[in-house]
C-alpha cells in the first residue's frame, strides 16, 4: 500500500476488506504533489474503513466496443456458430459501438428498433440481435465490469404468428427434382428425419451409422442427443455420398465445404424453390411437413414424434402438427352430414295438423256461440 508515479500521474494502491488489492490514478504531477497524492490514499482507506467507499465510482468508464470484443472472444468457445454470433453483432457495433456502457438505455434500444425497420429488416432478425445485446450486458454484469444491466425490462418486437406450411409429397418430389445435385441429399434428409437446418449442417460421418440404419444427432437445440432410424431410400443416398466423401462432415457444397455457410445453404434451397414453383415455403417448413404428416398423416402417436423431432414440449409439438387443409374438410364434411341426417328425420314444416278430432271440437264450440 502506498503512492507511486508512473508516466505524469500519480497513483494509489491499497486493499480492500476482502483482501483484493486496487490501484487508482489520482492526478498528474503538474498539477498535485505527492503528500496531496498521500492524503488522497489516506482518505481512501478512511473510507474504506468506515464503509463509505464506492468501489463503481472508481472504475473507467467502459465503452461498448470493449464489451462486444470481450463477448466475441468468449462467442469463439461458448457458441456452436459464432460467426452467426459476429454477423449479429455487427449492427449493433455500428449502432452503439462508440457510446458507454452506462449510457444505454430503452430509449436508445428502441431508437435501434427503428433503426433497423428502417432497413426492412424482419422482427425476428432484430429480436436476434436484441437477445444478444440482452445475453451481452448480463455477462457483463457476472464479469463484475457493470453493476446492473441498463436495460432491464427490454420488451422485443412483436413476431406475426406464422401459419406452418405442410409440402404434400407431390410439392416435395417437385422441389426435389429442381435442387442442385449437391442439395438433394439435403432436402431428402429433412424431409425423412425431421432434423433441423442446425443439425443437418452439422451432421457428421461419425454419426451416421449406415449398417445398422442409425444416425445420431448430438448437438440439438435443447441440448440433448437423440437417434433416429433411416429411410432405405436415405440410406441409399448416404452410401453414394459416403463413397465420394472426403469431408468429415455428411452434406457438402460443390465446392467440397461444408454447408455451415448460411449464404451458400440459403442460395441453394430459394434457387430450387424457385424453379420448383410450389410458392413461399422455408426450410424450416420441411420439419413442419415431417412432424404433421407424421401425426395427422399417419396417426402416429405424439411420443414416438417428440423423440424422433427432438421436442420436450407437448404445446410446441402441438403448433408443429397443425392439421392439414384436407383434414379440416373431411372433419367439417363429417359434422355436416350428421345435420343432414338430423334434417331428414325432423321435418322443417312445425304447423299443428288439424285432425278429425280437433274439427269436431270447434264445430261443438261454434254452435254454443
């Protein structure tokens, strides 16, 4: 403990209660002598002492550039594709970069939403990138260089709900025949598995087992592995690719790379879509085409499709398998027949049928008037 000079400025350096040891600049030579730098240091541990001291008040203000160079580097081994992880930080960078980390707030964080409609980008690319500001700042905090996250309470852009799209197998033999050679196996996979874009991306030889017509998915988005059987028709398809394959990984582009490129994954899918003229569809809409056919298709029961598509959650599963326009046709067709039946034996015509009976009453009742 005690005062030292180092370049023009004088310094501090003392311990706190918790025994961690602090060094702190408190003026330049030019201006303060060294007994002032020796008062600063004793009024420093005064307060420390009688528990007056701010530790926050201290520190150097942080810029966010620091803190998105210090979340990529940690990206780099946290994250199972951190180059997605940069490409979202780099609006950000460019929007906040420059400022401290202690200016931020909702009100600049809604400024970036509208920065970023202004670009015509989706809502569920900004909530991608507000999740990482939000993941960002809370590691910020666990890494002791912020108290508390600035922006608390962040509320994210609303999502339009979007209605699952179910290729029938006509859509999908036609979107098929219209991709590239090297996207086929692709397109047959999720078609057959289930599996999502993630997971056939990063789809191994090693997990494949083609003899016992196994493949297992280790890395999924719940964080736990699952298997599931192969189609003869896939299996047929892996041992082609198997026996021209020089790449660890099971689905290469034709340059021999493998499809971890979201731009060379997306070009290859929308230029068979394309050509294949079924309309708007996503890739994603493939597992929905897996886990409904399965369910409304083949009345498979939920808990054999939640292993297979790698579901925890019932309710999601649920919105996976909506039902198909021709199955809500056939349902309402049932409910309608039922009314006719109804219909045919409950005549429409309620009017009192006047029989002999009732004439020979209102002809005993006119005589009496």
């Amino acid at each position: 403990m005690g005062v030292y000079q180092k370049g023009n400025r004088w310094f501090i350096d003392y311990y706190l209660l918790d025994g961690r040891r602090k060094r702190e600049a408190v003026g330049h030579v030019d201006k303060i002598s060294r007994s002032l730098a020796e008062k600063a240091l004793k009024a420093r541990v005064g307060d420390i002492v009688q528990g007056r001291y701010n530790l926050e008040g201290t520190k150097k203000p942080l810029r966010m550039n620091v803190l998105f160079d210090r979340f990529l580097e940690w990206a780099k081994t946290n994250h199972k594709n951190p180059d997605k992880t940069a490409s979202a930080v780099r609006p950000l960078r460019a929007f906040f970069g420059d400022r401290l980390i202690s200016e931020l707030n909702l009100w600049l964080v809604d400024r970036y939403k509208a920065h970023r409609k202004t670009e015509a980008k989706k809502p569920e690319t900004i909530n991608r990138e507000l999740g990482i500001l939000r993941r960002m700042l809370n590691l910020a905090v666990e890494w002791k260089l912020i108290v508390a996250t600035p922006i608390k309470g962040l509320t994210l852009v609303r999502v339009t709900k979007y209605l699952p799209r179910v290729l029938s197998v006509e859509e999908f033999e036609r979107l098929y025949s219209s991709a590239s050679v090297h996207f086929k196996p692709v397109l047959l996979c999720a078609f057959l598995t289930g599996m999502r874009k993630g997971e056939i991306s990063r789809l191994r030889w090693e997990d494949v087992s083609l003899k016992d017509g196994y493949l297992t998915v280790k890395e999924s988005k719940n964080g736990e592995s699952r298997t599931i059987p192969l189609h003869s028709r896939l299996i047929s398809t892996l041992i082609e690719l198997k026996d021209r394959s020089e790449n660890p990984y099971v689905f290469t582009t034709p340059e021999g790379n493998a499809y971890i490129s979201d731009s060379a994954w997306k070009r290859a899918f929308y230029t068979a879509l394309k050509k294949s003229g079924i309309g708007a569809c996503r890739f994603h809409d493939l597992r929905h085409s897996f886990c409904s056919n399965l369910i409304v298709g083949e009345k498979e029961d939920f808990e054999t499709v939640m292993e297979l598509s790698g579901h925890k959650d019932m309710r999601m599963l649920k919105r996976y398998s909506h039902t198909k326009e021709s199955a809500k046709r056939i349902a309402i067709d049932k409910l309608g027949n039922r009314l006719n039946l109804i219909v045919i034996d409950t005549p429409l015509d309620t009017t009192p049928k006047i029989t002999n009976a009732t004439l020979a009453n209102l002809s005993v009742v006119s005589s009496r008037v």
